[in-house]
C-alpha cells in the first residue's frame, strides 16, 4: 500500500495546525503559578525595597507573561509565514512503514511504531509520537488515506 497527496503550507492551513493542535498541547493554559509568583514579588519589592525597579520589572515580566499568551496564536502563525517553508507544496506518502513529509526545505518520517497515538480531531490528525505531534489536515487527505488513519487509530 502506498497512498500520497500534496498540500501547501499557507496561512490558512498554519491557523488550522495551530487552532487543532493546542488543546491537546502542553500550552493550552496560561502558567497561572507564575504569574501569581511574578505579581506576588513584584509587589513585595515594590513595598518593601527603596527603589522599587525591581518591583516594577516582576510586574512587567507578569504583564509579559499575559501578553505572549493572548497573541500566541498570531504570533506563531508568524513565525511559521517567515519560515522557509512557508508557501511551499508538501508531500506526503503513507505506506507499509509509516508516514513520510517532504517539502523541498525539510522532510520526516515516522514509523507506525514510533507514533503512539493517532487522534482525529474536527479538521484532521494529529500524529502523536515522542518527538512531538505532526498535524495532518483532512483537507489534504483522500479517502483512502483517511481510512487508513483511522484503522490505524483503532489498532
């Protein structure tokens, strides 16, 4: 068996990867300990020191913190848009073996051993192995393709 399809690595599909992919990532929630640790400081050294720069900077790194939460998910989609990659048709080939990518930047492989969980979500896969996830959407998929991903997922 050897299925394959191409896609392209453009913004919408950079949104979807991320919109899909993060409910199932260690990134899902703001690092609330943190940010009560940072404001906790920030406000002790702001009251409890002369100079309160140290205070204010707690609470700035705090403000930060909040920050790069809230614009996660734009600023990842534009990191990737910069990236090489972006803009460019990938391919990928199921097989007997496993899962293979190419794009004419990068490519990976990964085994049917080495993925441990296949999960579908709404909008596509998410092939779950220990160096990582790799989303996959449905859009780029056939129905051959799907099948096997499922029978995969249920094994």
């Amino acid at each position: 068996m050897t299925l394959s399809t191409t896609y392209t690595l453009d913004k919408p599909y950079y949104y979807e990867c991320f919109d899909e992919s993060l409910p199932y990532s260690s990134q899902a929630k703001p690092k609330y300990p943190l940010l009560i640790l940072l404001i906790t400081l920030g406000l002790l050294a702001f009251y409890q020191l002369e100079n309160h720069y140290l205070g204010s900077f707690m609470i700035m790194l705090a403000v930060v913190e909040c920050l790069s939460f809230y614009y996660k998910r734009p600023w990842w989609v534009a990191r990737q848009m910069m990236s090489r990659a972006s803009g460019s048709e990938v391919t990928i080939v199921f097989d007997d073996e496993g899962v293979k990518a190419e794009n004419p930047h990068k490519s990976y492989q990964l085994s049917w051993q080495q993925i441990s969980e296949i999960i579908e979500t709404e909008r596509g896969y998410i092939l779950k192995a220990q160096r990582g996830m790799q989303y996959i959407s449905k859009q780029a998929l056939n129905d051959e393709m799907t099948a096997e991903l499922n029978k995969r997922a249920t094994q």
